[in-house]
C-alpha cells in the first residue's frame, strides 16, 4: 500500500537519496545492469502489493482454520497497516543512513521470515505478530526499493520508463493479488497466500546481491527516535482504544484511556518534531492549509475504503457463500473504476478542490447504495453499481490529494511529503478498521438481541452490521466533502503553490538535491492502497 510513484515520489529524503547516488555510483551503470536492477525493485514491489490484497480476501477462511472472534479479525489488516504506516518515515531514514543495498536486502529477508511464521501460525496471536512484523520490514522495503531505482536511473528519459514501469507493475498488482489470492485460498490454502512471498523474496535477494551496487552514503542524518516511537505508540493506542470498545464497552476506563492516551502521544510527537534537530517530520511540510487538507482527504478516505473492503468480503464469502476466487474477481471493476478515474482526473484541469470534493461525494453515494444490500442481494444489480460508483470517487481523491499534498514542498522535503500520503493513508486505515469494525460489530449484536430465530438470524444480523459500517463511511466521507471544499486550493492556488515551491532555497548544507538535474513534482500516483486495501 505504497503511493504508485511519478519520479519524484519518494519515501524518505528523496534528495538524499539523489545525493547517495552521485556519491555511490559517480558512472553510469551499464544498460543492462540498470534495467536488471528495475527489475529487482519491481519484484519487491510487486511482493508488497500482493501481500496486503491476498490477505485480506484469505482472511475469511484464516479466521475459520483458526478460529478467532469477529472482533479479532480485524487486527489481521490493522496490524499490518499500523506498522507499514507508522515506520515508512523511519524506514526511508535508515536509507538514508546506511547502504541502501543491505537494507533493501534486509527489507526482503525480514519480510520473508514474517512470511513463514505467519503461513505456519497455529494462533491467532502469532498471525498477528508476524503481520505486523511483515508491516515493519516493508516499511523498510518498500523506500529502499524506490532509492535503489532513484540512485540506478541518472538519465531523466530512462528515469521517467522505469517509474512508469515500476507503477504499472504496482497498480496492476493489486488487481492479480485479488486474482491470486483467491486461487491460492480455494485450492491450496490460506497459509499460502503467506508462502507465496518466500518465492518472491529468493528471487529478489538474488538480483539485489548480483545487480545492486551497495557502499555507504555521505553526510547520512541521524535518526529521530523519540519522533519514531512517539509515531508507532499514538495510532496504535488509539486503535487499541477503539478495538476494546467491541468488548468493554465506549465508557470502559482502558477504552477511554487508550483513546486519550493516543492523543496525548500525538500531541507529544508534534512537540518532539518542533525541538529535536533532525525531525523525521518536519512539521513546515504540514502546515500549509492545502497540503493539510490532501492529508486529511487522504486519511479518510482511507478510513472508509479499509474498512469497506474487509466488510465486503465476509459479505461475499461468508454471507453470499462466494469462493475466495470469485471474490476476487468480483472486485476488480471497482479496481478498473479507480484506475479510470485516477487517469482521467489529470486531465480534467479542474483542480484538487472541486474534483476531491466531487470523489468524496461520489464515494458517499457508492457506500449509501452499499448501505441497501441484504442477504439475498444480486451482486449485479445490487452490489456493482456501489463499488463501481466508489471506485471513481477514490480514484478522484487520491490522484489529486497526491498532488497537492507535494505542492509547494521545498526539494528537501519532497520525498517526506509524499511518503507522508502513505502513512496517512495506512495510519488512517487502521483506525477506520478498528473503529468501523466495533461499530458492526455492536449493531450485529443489538440485531441479534431482538432477533434471534431463523436459521438466517447470523447472516442477516452481520449484514446489517456491514450497513450500518457502510453508512458510517458514506458520513466520513461526507465530511470529508466538507473539509475539502474549506481546506483545499484551487487550481490557480494550486499552482501558485508549486512556483512558490519551485522558488523556495534548499535548506542550508551540503548539496543535495539542487545539485542535480530538475526533476517534475509528482503528480499522477495513486496509492497502492487503492488496489490493495
């Protein structure tokens, strides 16, 4: 669930990561050494991408074989979001700080082993442990693989090829894990859609070792550690807080506490960024009233998409009695809406204000219409137009917050900025998930209380927990309408904003980023997430 990259989408310090290039690697790297090296990262990417859709649409029959509540499966998806997105940031500074190379490399290794432990987990409790352990090496993975790429293309022609390829194989991704996912499920198991990733990792382990040059970057920062822990600790407590309101209840003491407690720890990370020297993010990246508002566009519809495709999913599995792989099929024309409406949005010239505010409408009309499904439903005239209708108005939101959330950033921010949309986006995903999930999950239960007879009584309760989720959503993205037309520029602020960007002198120090060749701001990325919730 990464951001798909134009070339200047980064992880960490994309300037940095231009710097370690010119220091590393001073001639160019033979042709057919650079485009053996796209196709390492494109294979670890490819890993990622498929990791998350392949779980999630596994994730029915793992909760059967292991047998964990409806309240714990959340924590499946949770885990590995809250980790990916709340280590990005430090996994692009640990690329910054040691050779990219052998963190590429460790990224693999790790993420396969959490692979292995999480395909032979007997509990639910190891499963868990090691989706976060998957969440935290792809954190490292996936800028490594972008800085390997950055650092290996010094033409700005073969540059922009292998980003476009680099994307496609990210977008198109999500599309095959779907495919993937469920003809693994129905005809091996679930485990494997956790195995599978060892056969990926082998094989970029081994390309990382014979193409990637490795050596170790000048001027590296330092790490920012109380920012990294104070960035894990806030979301966790916070979706902590809102998992244990299933059971305890909204007013129990440990639900509250974690709740306020997350906040708290949020409020600290911001006086932490604002003291320490080497920040790991720099607070004047966020301040601005039009890139704060493509990060809150950005968070809630996360939000809302998350926890809409884990729902979604039981619904078509557990209550419709749909096999994984057909599942996974019948997402794929919200997956073509997304990706038709992301591209043609860049062409629209409207803006970030009127076209995020016409997603979020858009997306609230998919989710109302989801709102109406039961257990009887036709997924073609019931189901499709929904997710047809929220395809199209997320692939508006995130093609048009990717841009503008990189507005007017000074170069040495760049890569934060754009990372930035990740971590919102996963961050903001975890505790949709978590929050929507107790809210089914007690409408499923109040269901139950008045109508317990009938065969039918469990389906029907869950969906009507599914609906009630649905329409939550349908009001977060409402909202979201709301804070976009207040907060967003237009398209001339828009672009007042980049030449004031453009315009704006790197910070003081070493030459980095300004002493190589301009590269254009990104624009047309998409996050994986939209792919592979």
């Amino acid at each position: 669930m990464q951001a798909l990259p134009s070339e200047n989408v980064g992880y960490g310090s994309l300037s940095s990561v231009t710097t370690t290039s010119a220091t590393l690697d001073r001639r160019t790297a033979p042709a057919d050494r650079r485009w053996l090296v796209l196709v390492v990262a494109a294979v670890a990417q490819l890993m990622l991408v498929l990791d998350a859709t392949i779980v999630n649409i596994a994730l029915p029959s793992a909760q059967q074989a292991l047998g964990f509540s409806n309240g714990d499966r959340q924590w499946v998806v949770t885990a590995y979001a809250l980790s990916f997105g709340s280590l990005l940031l430090v996994g692009g500074r640990l690329g910054d700080m040691f050779s990219r190379k052998w963190v590429f490399i460790t990224g693999l290794v790790g993420f396969a082993i959490a692979s292995a432990i999480g395909g032979a987990a007997g509990s639910f409790v190891v499963l868990v442990t090691a989706r976060a352990l998957q969440g935290a090496f792809g954190a490292i993975l996936a800028p490594a693989a972008l800085g390997a790429l950055v650092s290996t293309f010094n033409d700005p022609r073969e540059r922009g090829r292998a980003f476009g390829v680099f994307g496609s194989v990210a977008s198109g991704g999500g599309a095959l894990g779907l495919i993937l996912g469920g003809v693994l499920t129905e005809y091996l198991s679930w485990r494997w859609c956790l195995y599978v990733n060892l056969a990926f990792a082998a094989i970029a382990v081994v390309g990382a070792l014979a193409y990637i040059r490795g050596g170790r970057p000048a001027g590296s920062p330092r790490m920012d550690w109380p920012g990294a822990a104070l960035a894990c600790a806030a979301p966790f407590a916070i979706v902590f807080g809102f998992s244990q309101a299933a059971t305890a209840g909204w007013t129990a003491a440990l639900t509250l506490g974690s709740l306020v407690g997350g906040l708290v720890l949020l409020a600290g990370f911001v006086v932490a960024e604002r003291r320490v020297r080497h920040p790991l993010l720099p607070l004047r990246v966020i301040v601005d009233r039009a890139r704060g508002g493509a990060y809150v566009a950005v968070g809630i519809s996360g939000m809302a998409l998350f926890g809409t495709f884990l729902f979604l999913t039981f619904y078509l599995q557990v209550v419709e009695g749909n096999t994984p792989l057909t599942t996974g099929l019948l997402f794929l024309p919200m997956i073509g809406s997304i990706l038709i409406s992301s591209n043609l949005s860049s062409n629209i010239g409207l803006g970030p204000r009127p076209l995020i505010a016409a997603g979020m409408l858009l997306g609230a009309g998919g989710l109302v219409l989801l709102t109406q499904v039961t257990v009887t439903s036709s997924y073609v005239s019931d189901v499709l137009p929904g997710l047809l209708i929220l395809g199209l108005g997320l692939g508006l939101i995130f093609a048009q917050a990717i841009n503008t959330a990189t507005a007017g950033v000074a170069r040495e921010d760049s890569g934060v900025a754009s990372a930035l949309v990740n971590t919102m986006q996963q961050v903001g995903g975890s505790i949709g998930t978590s929050a929507l999930s107790t809210i089914a999950l007690s409408a499923t239960a109040t269901y139950l209380i008045g109508n317990q007879t009938g065969p039918l009584a469990p389906a029907i309760a869950a969906t009507h927990g599914y609906t009630i989720a649905f329409g939550v959503s349908a009001g977060l993205l409402g909202l979201g309408f709301i804070l976009a037309v207040v907060l967003l520029p237009s398209r001339r602020r828009l672009a007042d904003l980049g030449d004031a960007g453009a315009s704006t002198p790197a910070a003081p120090g070493p030459p980095t980023a300004a002493a190589a060749p301009a590269q254009p701001q990104a624009c047309e990325a998409i996050p994986v997430a939209l792919c592979s919730c």
